[in-house]
C-alpha cells in the first residue's frame, strides 16, 4: 500500500514502524459544543476509509480518537474563551452536559453513517494529570516558558518548526499583523496551559495555578500515552495542517527527539455551492438535516466515496439528488446479482478483485475501486458477483449487505377492476366464504396483478 504523506510530500510505501502487522492509528476527534456539519462528517468517512482498508490487507489497527471536551479555544491563536465554556454560557448547561449530549449526537452520526468507532475515544477531561505532566517536562527542558496568563511553547526552540506544512518561522514573524500577547517570544508561541479566571467554569490544580489544557497538548499527550513515542499514522482535515499538527510535531519532538507519527494524512474540505463551509457562514448542514430532507445517510456516503480524499469535495443538492440516484442504481444491481442464476468464471472475479485491490492501495482511490464495481455489476446476474461486491463493501462502508433497504418502494397504478375485485376477494374471506375469495383471486391473476395478504389487509402489485 502506498499512501501520500504530508510530512514528506510524496506518496510512500507503507510500513508498520515496528514492522508488524498492528497499525497504531491516531485521528483527530470532534471538539463537543456544537453539532457535526457534514464537513466534519467527511473527514471521518476518510478516516473510516483507512481503517477499512488496511484491515482488507490484513492489518489490525488500534485506533485513538479524542474527544475534545476543554482546551479548544475559539481562535486557534490562543484567543478568546474555551468553546466549552462559551457553549455552556449560552446553553445555560454544565460544559459537561453539553459534551455528554454533543459527544452522543457525534457517535449516532457516525453510526449512520457505518463509520467504525475506533477502538479507543478518551475525553481530554479524564487526562488532565497527564497533560500536566508534558508541560512540566517542556517547561524543564526549557522549551515552554511562563507568562502571566499562561505556559506557551517555545517554537524558535523547536526542530525545523513547520516542517508539515512548509510554513518559515520568519514569514511568520512578519504576517503576524497584531502582538496579541506581548509577554510571548514569538507571535506563533502558543498556549499549551492557561490560566484560569476565577469565573472560568472549567480549571484544574497546576503547578502554575488553577488552569486547563490547551487543545495541542491534549492530542500530544494522549497519542503518546495511548500509542507510544511513535506511531504509525495520524490523520485530520488540511485545516489541522498549519497549526494543530504543526504544533503536536513541535512539542512531541521537544519532549521526546521524536516526530510523534509516520505517516500524517489529511482529508480535503468540503465546499458548499463552490464556495467555504462555515458555522459563521451558515452554510453547515448535519446528518440530521440531511435526513429531513429525505436523503439516507448512506446516500452522503456514496456521495463522498466520489471524490479523492485529497481532493475538495463541492456539496450541493444537485449532487446529492445525483448520488441517491446513483446508490439506489447500486443497490439495485447488488440484488440482481444476489438472486442471479448465472456462473462467473473464478478468474474473472480475480481479475475485478486485483484491479479494486490495486485501486484501493494506490493512496486509497476510492473513486477507481467504486468504478471496479459498477463494471464488475455488467456482468451476467451471479451469486459470484454479489459475494465479491460484498467483500469490496468491507471497503467501502456502504451497507451493501442491506440493499433491499436502500431502494424505495415501487409504486404502481392499479385499474379499478382490480381494486373492485380485491375488496370483494377481502369481503368474501371476512364470512370465510373461501371458495368465492379463491375464484376472485383467479380472475385477479389473469388481469397480471397479485394479492399479498397482510395484517392490515392487503397489498396488491403486478406480475413479474
């Protein structure tokens, strides 16, 4: 498998770092104030994809996925208050609350949309000790330093500080337009404790005072307990790039001489009518509204599974009209094939099978292997063909096992004669005359209809 890594800029053969067969797997999770909007939800669908695939090539993976309950704070240069806190302000609840009912809706979302639950989700709240305990190695070594509001991190200390995403500490220095801190070095110092105000409703005992976390050193200090020094491959959306990861690399590196992950990947965003998703914009949508527009998740999925990972997606209803069209097209092959009576040549299906897993290993192109399959679903109606679709499923996530579920119901007109006869057929089985109601449902069948009995009477549809 050979997949892009942004820390090098070049796709790369894979490897375990310890040469095994065990992926150690960290993604970054949802920060829980607010509902998850579908761009959200595509970066999981990546990552979702990645664990499939790597398990389709016999890997295990151990995956890690934060759930960012404090230390998230509204601007990522250390401004303004901890999107918990502002969250609960508003709500009128505990910050708590708000992450136990936003952390809930994130899960359900992600079942929906059949995206695996990593193995393991901790809550930045239950690993304030260990969190403490990074920044007080840092601030030993010399690389975080105090300041009135703070601990912030040295960057000019740093190794090669923007190394992911190709940013120079001096351009830095002169885009920074306001000096919103003056007690720190450098304007992209950056917070990794602050100081809590006595009214901030979520603070911890520190070495430095009463304080919490800032958001960069949660997933430092998490992947490391969770996963080792090393590990195998960290994933995100680009907009983690030039600050999150950049910062997790350099305080990582700080503590221990090394760069946390391998392998650094990153989901492209999604656009709206060609244009920025943004809350501020008001151009978000969630699952949920997607449902009450009368799309099924897996709908968004097939939408998604169209696009490269590393492309931008533009979301419109136009396109998601196109991709219900589409997967119910899908589905309704797939249950063609499931009661086909037809045989496929074993090195027919090896051959499809060897091109979707060529596909998929090329830096998962999704997009190819989904194209392997509608070719493949050409073929003459077969059992083979269905079982090997099924097993391309355990890629692409999109509940192909359910496809009868997935298509909508057929509606048909039936003449009046018809009707006229299936209610005297219902009237004639009321008085249990069944003769009557035998030879009705006789002149029923030559006129092309079937009567299915049901609990609540009766449904009629035309022959096959």
């Amino acid at each position: 498998m050979k997949f892009y890594n942004t820390l090098t800029r070049k796709k790369e053969e894979f490897t375990t770092e310890d040469g095994s067969n065990k992926v150690r797997m960290y993604s970054c999770g949802p920060t829980v104030y607010s509902f998850a909007h579908i761009g959200n939800m595509r970066t999981y669908v990546f990552m979702d994809l990645l664990r499939r695939a790597l398990k389709y090539e016999g890997y295990k993976v151990k995956g890690v996925m934060n759930v960012t309950d404090v230390g998230h704070l509204l601007s990522d240069g250390d401004d303004g208050e901890d999107k918990m806190q502002k969250a609960a302000r508003e709500q009128k609840k505990s910050p708590y609350e708000i992450a136990e009912f936003y952390a809930g809706v994130f899960f359900e979302d992600l079942k929906k949309l059949n995206i695996g639950k990593p193995e393991l989700t901790p809550k930045a709240t239950d690993h304030i000790q260990i969190m403490i305990d990074f920044v007080k190695e840092l601030v030993e070594k010399g690389f975080a330093y105090e300041t009135s509001d703070g601990i912030y991190f040295d960057i000019t200390k740093a190794v090669d500080y923007g190394k992911l995403s190709g940013a120079k500490l001096d351009e830095q220095q002169a885009g920074a337009r306001v000096e919103v801190n003056g007690e720190k070095r450098h304007p992209a110092d950056f917070a990794v404790w602050k100081k809590a105000p006595k009214e901030h409703i979520m603070q911890w005992e520190s070495p430095w005072g009463m304080g919490y976390p800032g958001w960069h050193i949660e997933c430092s200090a998490m992947s490391k307990k969770y996963l080792g020094e090393v590990f195998d491959i960290h994933t995100g959306g680009v907009d983690h790039i030039p600050i999150h990861h950049e910062n997790e690399i350099a305080q990582s590196e700080a503590l221990t001489g090394k760069i946390p992950a391998r392998f650094w990947m990153h989901g492209e965003f999604m656009l709206v009518d060609g244009g920025k998703m943004s809350k501020s914009l008001g151009n978000t949508y969630t699952i949920s509204q997607l449902e009450e527009r009368g799309y099924n998740p897996m709908h968004f999925r097939y939408f998604c599974l169209n696009a490269h990972y590393r492309k931008k997606l533009n979301f419109t209803f136009e396109g998601m009209d196109g991709a219900k069209t589409a997967f119910e097209r899908l589905c309704k092959a797939i249950v063609a094939h499931k009661n086909g009576t037809a045989v496929t040549a074993p090195e027919t299906i090896a051959d499809y099978e060897k091109q979707f897993e060529e596909a998929v290993a090329d830096d998962l192109n999704v997009p190819q292997a989904l194209g392997v399959l509608w070719t493949m679903l050409k073929l003459p109606a077969s059992k083979d063909v269905y079982k090997t679709a099924l097993k391309f499923d355990e890629v692409l996530g999109l509940s192909l096992d359910r496809a009868e579920t997935f298509l909508p119901e057929e509606k048909f007109d039936i003449p009046e004669e018809v009707v006229a006869l299936a209610e005297k057929m219902q009237g004639a089985r009321a008085v249990k005359d069944y003769a009557t109601a035998d030879a009705l449902r006789s002149e029923i069948d030559k006129l092309g209809f079937s009567v299915l009995n049901t609990k609540d009477g009766y449904t009629l549809k035309p022959k096959n």
